[in-house]
C-alpha cells in the first residue's frame, strides 16, 4: 500500500514580519473621517448598522451617547412564525424606544442565544455556546464603548439570554468603573409577565393554549411589524389564522400588536431614565 507523507508548512516569524499588512498604497492619503464635515444631510434611521462612520460620529457629538444592545435567538417558535421572531421583534422595538429616550442609537443586535450547538437539534435553532456568546457581547459593548458611548444598555427578549447577558453587565459595570462609561442590564424590558397582563387587563384577550410554543401577546407583534413573519397570507388561504382560539388575520391584532410595543417601550424607557438618574 503506497504511503503519503504529510506535508507541513512552516510560517517563520521573520517570514510573517516581511509580509505587507496591507496592500500598496491602500490607505495613504486617506481623508480623515474624524474632522470631515458631512456633506449631506443625514439619513432619519437610529440603527447603526444603517448609517454612515460620520452619521454616527456626529450623533455621538450631538449627544446621542446611550447604546441600546438587544440580544434575540433564533429557536422553535409556532409552526407558523419564523425562527428569527425575535430578532424582528427587538429590531421592531429598538426603534421607538430609541426615539423616544432621544438620546440613543440602536447597535448591531446579537442574533443567537447561549445553548449546547451539540444538543440543538430543532431546525433553525441556531445557538451559541455559552462562553462564546458572553465573549460576543463584551466584544460589541467594548467597541461601543470605545468608540464613545457612555451608556450600554443590554436587553433581551428570550429566556435563555436573560442570565448571561445579566453576568456580562455586571462584570463591565465592574471593569469598567470610573471609565466615564457605564453598562446596564435593563430587566424590565422583558416583562412578558406584565405583557401577558396588560393583554388580558386592557385588550381584553384570554388565550386557551393549544400546546404551541407561541402566543398572542407576541405573534400580534409579529403581525404589526411583518405579517410575512408570521405567514399570515399562506395561513388565511389554510384557514389558520388563529392562535391559542385567538384571530390574527384582522385589523384587532395589528392594533393590538401596536399597543403591546407601545407599552413595552413606555415600560422601558422608564426604566432606562430611572438607571441613568
């Protein structure tokens, strides 16, 4: 039987030294961003995803030093609602809640939840392990801080989320003391138990639960925001609109979906002036 013999390349330290970081001339000459007047008007967006280096210097400048860091997860939801549900819902309720305090932008969301890869067999339950998602949100709350934001604000809408992301602000806070920034865990944002209650208490709606991971009080969000999301076209043509003996394929449950965020961003809003008093 003919042998193979590994071949192994050998990188010398002295052969990486020699190496160009970057290709000739690339980035000589280059204006600088950090004195550049903007010559356009800005974009009306609070997503900083969505804007321009110097859309987010200014705003920085103008005072909008409040990051709001919303962490979803992509897992099992109803058989009818997309498996990013919550990362439509949080990009849904940033935007008010950013507008509203005035002095926030919205940063990238952290789209996947702690869990065991090896364990999440349900399709479309992408997870993190537990440490690399708790090194991905010191990741992105240490580059906003970095780049001038004085306030962190963490926030989650899923369960699983809720402990690590905890841990993570609380060991910045720590880090981070007498920085001049500062980072927080905003627990009342997700309130679904106040949610819950104000769907039954104002919206006068009772859910008989019919065994699915979902419910009214979150797919109304869904509705509001993207019916796509939550297949309302393909489900009228199955005649399965409803959920827990709830309608959704009306004007009631957008309506309802609107007042729910309205809520939740009253809700949170308040908690976050609260912890920067």
């Amino acid at each position: 039987m003919k042998r193979f013999t590994p071949v192994v390349l050998v990188f010398t330290v002295a052969a990486w030294a020699q190496a160009p970081s970057s290709p000739k001339g690339r980035g000589a000459g280059r204006v600088d961003m950090s004195s550049l007047v903007n010559p356009i008007a800005p974009h009306d967006t609070v997503f900083m995803e969505a804007m321009t280096q110097i859309e987010i210097r200014d705003a920085l400048k103008a005072g909008k030093t409040t990051a709001l860091l919303f962490v979803g997860g992509m897992e099992d939801n109803g058989p009818y609602v997309t498996v990013s549900q919550h990362n439509d819902i949080v990009r849904g309720m940033c935007d008010p809640i950013a507008r509203a305090l005035g002095n926030a932008l919205c940063a990238p969301i952290l789209g996947m939840a702690p869990g065991n890869p090896e364990t999440s067999a349900n399709p479309g339950s992408v997870v993190l392990s537990p440490e690399t998602f708790k090194g991905v949100l010191i990741g992105i709350a240490t580059s906003l801080k970095t780049q001038g934001f004085k306030n962190i604000m963490l926030m989650v809408d899923h369960g699983s989320d809720a402990g690590p992301t905890n841990e993570v602000s609380k060991a910045l806070a720590e880090s981070w003391r007498g920085s001049g920034a500062m980072a927080y865990y905003v627990k009342e944002y997700y309130n679904y138990g106040e949610v819950e209650k104000f769907e039954h208490e104002v919206l006068k709606v009772e859910e008989k639960r019919e065994g699915f991971h979902d419910d009214y009080y979150t797919a109304s969000i869904s509705v509001a925001i993207d019916p796509v999301s939550a297949r309302i076209p393909e489900r009228i043509k199955a005649k399965k609109t409803t959920i827990n003996g709830v309608e959704l394929a009306g004007p009631k449950a957008v309506e309802d979906g609107k007042k729910i965020m309205a809520f939740r961003t009253d809700v949170t809003v308040k908690a976050i002036r609260e912890l920067l008093k």
